[in-house]
C-alpha cells in the first residue's frame, strides 16, 4: 500500500484491520511450542545477516530524507544501521532464542480441602503494541521479545525509518512463514501518518497492553490518550545518598560511576544526597574525581560552602531537584539523616533507583523498605537497574508504574498467569 | 460536615484533600510492621462487636429512606445489616489477622556476575481507591485487607449506605488510632454526590489503582472515564464443555452444580457446550436435573432434537451466547470437538471462569493451555472460582483484565514488587 494519500477514516480501518488480524494470530501464537518460535527466531537471523545489503540500501533512504529534513546528528546516529548493527540485530534474536520459554508454566498447584488442585499457569498478554522512535533495532529486538513470550505484536516506529523497518518487517515475515507461523504475529504499522497511533491506543479490544518507548513528550501525550493499559518508563531521577556510615571508597566510587559512567541513560544519578555529618570528609574526595570529568555541580547552601572551590560551583534552585540532566549535571543536597533522604527521594524521584551508601544494617533494611522506587540498592551503582544487568536475559522497557510491572521488563513482564485447576469431579457444597 | 450543599468545585477540592491526605498515610502505612497492622485490625473487631446496636441504628436510618425511595427487595436485602452481618464483619477482620503478612517478603535473590546480589521485594501498592454499592459490609472487608497489605484506601460506598458507613468509618478510625496507625489510612467519601467518583477515578497522583465493585454499568462507566489504573471484574459468562470423553457421572454432577449451586453469582455457568457424540447420552441425564429446579434450556437446533420433551426448552438466539442469565437459565450448545468449543469460548467468553469435562490427558492439558480465561479447569464446577476456595483467604475482588491480576484477587492483588539490590561497592564496568 501506499502511505501518503490515507485520510484518517481509512487510517482508522487500516489499524482496525491490523488489530484484527493481530487477535487472531495471538490465539495461534499462544499455543506455540517452545521449539518453534525458537525455529522462527534463528529464522529471522539469517535473514538479516543475508539480507544486510538490502537492509543498508534501505536505511540510507530514510537517512537521506531525514538529512534533507534537518535530523540532528544524535538521533541520524540512532537510525544509522551500520554492518555492526545488522550483525547485534541477529545476535539479539539468537540471545532471545536461548533464553527459556515462560510460557506454560505451571507453580504452586495445591490441593484444597474441596479435593481440587490449585496453581496458576503462565501466559502470553495476547497482542502487545509498540510505539517507539525511529530506531531499526527496537524494531528487530520488539519482534523477537513479543514471538519469543507467545504474542502478538504490532509495532509502530519513527516515521524516519519506515523504509527500514518495512525491509525488516519482510524478513521478519519470512522467518514467522519459515517456522510455519502466521505472518501476522508480527505487523509493522506502515504508514508515517500519526493518526495511526492514537487508533493504536484506543483498541482496547484488540490491543491488550502498549509499551511505549521513547520521550516524555510521547509518553505524557499517550497518557491523556490511551485507553489500552501502558507499561510505561516515564523518567529517571535517581538518587544516591551516602549515609554518615558509609565506607568513604564505596561512597566515592559509586558517586561517581553513578553519575559519570554515561549520562544520557535513565539510571544515572542526577540528584546526591549526603548526610550532614559526612559531607565535609566525602564531598571533597568527590569532588576531585568530578572535576576530571567537568561535571557541573548544583548545590544547595551548606554543599556549596565545603565545595566553594570547585571550578564547576551553581547553585540549586527548586526546580534541580526534579530535573532530568542526562549531562554532566549533578544536584547536591546535604540532608540531616536518613529519614530526611528518604523523604526527599519519595518527594521528588520518579521512582526509578535509588541508592543508599551505608555499613549500617539497620538502616540499609529500613532504606530497602521504605523508599518507593522501582530499584532500591544498598552499596550498588545506580547504572546496575537494567534487565541485562538483572539476568532478565533481555528487556522490552523499564516501568515507572506499579502495577504489573516495576523496573525492567524482560520476557516475563509480557506475560500473566492465570489459573489452572485440576479436578476429579469436584462440586460445589 | 454536611453533605447535601457541596457544589461540583467543593466536591474537587475535598476528594482532593482526601487524596492528600491517603497519599501521606500510604507512607506511613508502607513501613508498619506485621503486629502493629493486626492489632489495628482486631481493634476494629472489638469496636464493631461493641458498637452493633449503634450500627443496627443507623443500618434503620438507611433501611427507611432507601424504602422510601423504593429501592427493591434485593437491594434492602444487601444493604440490612442483621446482628448475624456484623458478628460476621467483625469475624471477618480476625480471619484477615490471621493472614500470613505478603508486604516485606524478598524473593528470588541472586547473585550477578557483576557480584551484586538482585531480589525482589514485595510492596504495597500505595492508595486503593473502592468503589461500591450499597452494602456496609465491603466497607469493613476492604478496609481490613487494605490496612493487611499496608495500603491507604479511600471508599466509596453506594449513597443508600451513608449512616451506616459513617458509623463503620468511625469505628476503623478508633482501630487505627488504638494501634498508633494513622486515621487516615482509610477514609470513606462522606458525600453522596456523584461527582465523588469522577473525582476519585481521576486523580493518579493521589490514587494508584481503582477496584470497583459493582454492576457491569458501573464499570463500564468508569472504563469510559478513569485515568487511574483499575482492577476490574465486568460479568462472568462462565462454559462447561462436556467432552466425548467425559465420565458420565462427572460431566452429570458438575453440569449441574456449575449452574445450580447459586444462580447470581459470576463463577455460575451460563453456558453448556456438549460433544456431539456424547450429547445424546449426556443431555438426557442432566434434564433429569435441571427439571428438578426448572432450568430453563436456551438450546441450539441440535440439542434441541434430543431435549425435545423437556418442558422448559426454548430456542437459542444468537445472543444468548454472550448473555450473562444470572438465573435457572442455561445456553446449551451442541459441537463438533474440543477445539469447536474453544473456538466458541474465546470468543463468547467473559475470560472469567471455564471448565472441560473430559478423561483424556492430552485434550485436559491442551484445554488447560488454549483457553484464555482467569480461570481454567479440568473436571471441576466452576463454581470453585473464588478467592476463598482457591486458598487465597480473602477476595477484594475478582479480575477480568490481564495485567497485573487474573481472576480472584486477595492480599497479594494489592500488591506490587520492586526491585531491591544487595551491593558490596559495586560499580558498572
């Protein structure tokens, strides 16, 4: 089809046609064995690496016409698909294919007094809609996830990419037919039109959950929108606070990997929290490994009186404690206690990880329990939040909400149990 | 204060400030420990026991102006508060006290080649918002697995139930208060005015998830308007297929239990789906049943033939497929095989409650996997679908959605999980 002339009635039709089409192929998808999608996996990875000229030829296309459109240079690097990135694609597919298929188990089956047996029974969410930039790989990687946990999918990318992800979509196709699977288990939305992703949002009867993966503005706009279920990443303002007991090499160390490791990923720190007793022996000693990198510090008062030296000084207004930098930016804020930080992490983080430094057992405990993020660490860097990291295997997004949900979502996070009963006859008394 | 003169601003602004004050004791709430919440917990028993004649008042109160408001038989009959229903409220709380404590529990802690050690820890959810009719006793029972699972609530009762839910809110406050917790951890709405619930669904900064109790055009409602989360329960369009393979006596019993066992609730079958090759043994045995309590049977062409004597036989419509009865009304259905019936249940089905009555191990466990209901059985009424039979020792509802909760929802529904994380110092690489 073409994209260009569809008005939005027809948009709507198309998306119900999608929808449609993805239920459909979810009841099949939903009874596949293990050794089958694992088929349609490895499947898909020869393709690509076969195909790798075709894909390049196609992604030069789209970097064509997003140069000519102005893109600016970060993201034309993320649409870029270079030779290495065909090659992580695949890769990718291979890694999902040896990970363990959750579907179908079965746990906690126990007998109740009626005489029937009770667990519960993993399975697949049904049909998952992915709304993301314009990056190839999420396109790839999205597929694998949603065929590998026994959905459907449908996958919505930038509109810069569409010549790439149709290429990709082709192939994904090919390796579904290869494996004897409905092609339709995996759709690309193709058409750069936006309307198409509000009628995404809005099938709540044939789309079980959106997984959207891109900016706050996207994010909030889908917000207001959506009336399908979103497990959503929102932001990361992550917090580490270094307690009066902390071990100062760990307290130094995990200050500045936390922040210096990479700044644009959502679980760098961006506000440091120091207890007041502390902070004239550890903020210097910090100091000198932030300096290396340039990073500008934004402290409150009583911080910026002991770091009065630093080349990179500004002061904190209220709006830095819940600021997203993804630079190198840090917040300082000296608190009186524990209670104090935690207070100020459950006001303002957005409950993404946090990070307590501490040689006290007590107040470890109490930090783990009380701090209401979706990653709560003791002596540990914040950059370890990540489904990789975690041994999740792989990792469809991170969620800021709480339902479901929270943290990284791996295969499992596109799953539900339901339960299963095993009788021998039982009524009701 | 009164509640008959607040304006649509006013009704805002206090659902608001109750907000405020929910969000401030779910904090508190999160960090109480097991003895403490059980204390609460048999506070309000002893309370409830003491205060029944105080409650059986104003129970009066609601009793005569919803009788003179007309409301039908029914209806009275929920909303009566007998001193049987309190004793039983009251019981209720215990048993809740008795419940194994889910907040706190880590799992699965392992350690990652980075050398950090990644669980998980079970949370509560924050603010639960209920919403229901007209009958004191939810207002007790989820308020006691609220406080259990460390959550703050915010309830809605039907208007008709007012003076007894203020009577009740009094004395959950006095429970709270004995146990040092704060009042408001559970605030009932203390207005009559609709614009309490649009209110109450709307405000995600201040309400996590939404549980309403209710008729289907409640739900429906609040499926158009809320911007919270919800755990939602719709109707129970629960089927029975009687295999080819089926024990006679079983597929007997269990067909009529499955409808006979109690008529209005959402685990009763609706609809009977019947082997071809088994029909005209099976159908015959079961009229012998239900002609004792008058079943009507809603037949399709097929079983129509063979129940043709049964005096309370009437053709089926098309949409008595997806008609909730709620009554000695039963769609029977005649099919080809398992997979026909499968067919018919995924797409007629409510996703509530199914079960298949076969002796043949393959068809068990392939029904077991394909069908997409909360709860899926193997020679068992689908009567047992409850909280209670399942073992979980209390229902704040049962779930229709696929995220988060599938099927009956206790303790743990009401709950989340969050990463916690056990370093040494580590930092990422």
């Amino acid at each position: 089809m073409t994209t260009t002339h569809i008005n939005t009635n027809s948009i709507q039709d198309y998306m119900q046609t999608l929808g449609k089409q993805a239920r459909a192929a979810s009841r099949a998808m939903a009874k596949v064995d293990t050794a089958t999608k694992n088929q349609a996996l490895l499947a898909i990875a020869t393709a690509i690496r076969r195909e790798a000229p075709a894909l390049r030829a196609a992604n030069q296309l789209d970097l064509a016409a997003a140069k000519a459109a102005g893109m600016e240079v970060a993201m034309l690097d993320r649409l870029a698909l270079s030779d290495r990135a065909i090659a992580t694609m695949a890769e990718g597919l291979e890694q999902i294919a040896r990970l363990s298929d959750p579907i179908g188990e079965i746990s906690n089956m126990k007998y109740r007094p009626s005489g029937i047996q009770v667990g519960q029974m993993r399975v697949p969410l049904g049909v998952i809609g992915i709304i993301y930039e314009a990056r190839p790989n999420v396109t790839v990687d999205a597929a694998g996830l949603c065929i590998k946990s026994g959905n459907a999918t449908i996958l919505r990318g930038g509109s810069e990419a569409i010549n790439c992800n149709r290429a990709l979509a082709n192939l994904v196709k090919e390796g579904l037919r290869n494996a004897g699977l409905p092609e339709q288990a995996v759709q690309v939305v193709d058409t750069t039109d936006r309307a198409a992703v509000g009628a995404l949002i809005t099938m709540p009867e044939y789309v079980d959950v959106i997984v959207p993966r891109g900016g706050k503005g996207l994010i909030e706009r889908l917000m207001r929108e959506a009336t399908v279920p979103m497990i959503k990443h929102l932001d990361g303002i992550c917090h580490v606070y270094i307690d009066d007991k902390a071990d100062l090499q760990k307290a130094v160390d995990i200050g500045f990997n936390a922040k210096c490791h990479r700044y644009g990923t959502c679980n760098t720190m961006e506000t440091l929290l120091v207890a007041e007793a502390i902070a004239p022996q550890v903020l210097p000693l910090l100091a000198e490994r932030y300096v290396t990198e340039k990073v500008e510090l934004r402290c409150d008062q009583q911080a910026a009186q002991i770091l009065h030296a630093y080349p990179h000084l500004a002061m904190a207004h209220e709006t830095d404690w819940s600021t997203e930098y993804l630079a190198p930016i840090l917040s300082v804020k000296i608190v009186a206690d524990m209670a104090a930080a935690i207070e100020h992490i459950n006001h303002f983080s957005s409950k993404h990880t946090e990070s307590i430094i501490t040689e006290d057992y007590s107040r470890a405990m109490a930090f783990l329990r009380e701090v209401d993020s979706a990653s709560v660490m003791v002596n540990a860097s914040t950059r370890f939040a990540d489904g990789f990291e975690y041994g999740l295997g792989a990792e469809i997004g991170i969620s800021n909400d709480k339902l479901h949900a929270r943290g990284p979502v791996g295969l499992e996070g596109l799953t539900s149990l339901k339960y299963v009963v095993f009788g021998h006859g039982e009524i009701r008394q």
